[in-house]
C-alpha cells in the first residue's frame, strides 16, 4: 500500500513532472543558495527557474523544515 502524501510534499509528483528534476535536485539548489528567508528562496524559485508560486513554496517549505529537524 502507498503512503499518502501530505504537507508540502504532497506537490512533489507533479513538481517532479512539470519540471523534469528530482526532489532531491530541487532541495541540494535551495540549500546551495545563500539565502535564508523562505519568500527570498520562493522568489529565487520563481525567477530564475520558472516554477509556479505554489511548487516554490512546497519545496522551500519542505526543506527549511528538514534542515530546522536537523
């Protein structure tokens, strides 16, 4: 049985698909950045790789959660 998705992650198929790129990949370029702030790394997203308000935050979302559990 598969597990549901849920949160932030539950964008990451259609990201995936839209985008051509693994998770994996969006996550090592967010934190590659030397930026901090969630709506920087949102607009960062946006602008320079064209991904839609909602996929950016996902993803952002997502990965400054990760890394605060570290």
């Amino acid at each position: 049985m598969a597990t549901e998705l849920k949160g932030p992650a539950s964008y990451f198929p259609s990201i995936e698909k839209k985008y051509g790129r693994p998770i994996a990949e969006w996550k090592e370029a967010i934190r590659a950045r030397p930026l901090s702030k969630h709506m920087e790394l949102v607009n960062w997203l946006k602008s320079e790789h064209g991904v839609g308000h909602g996929h950016a935050n996902a993803l952002v979302a997502h990965t400054l959660a990760e890394d605060a559990g570290k």
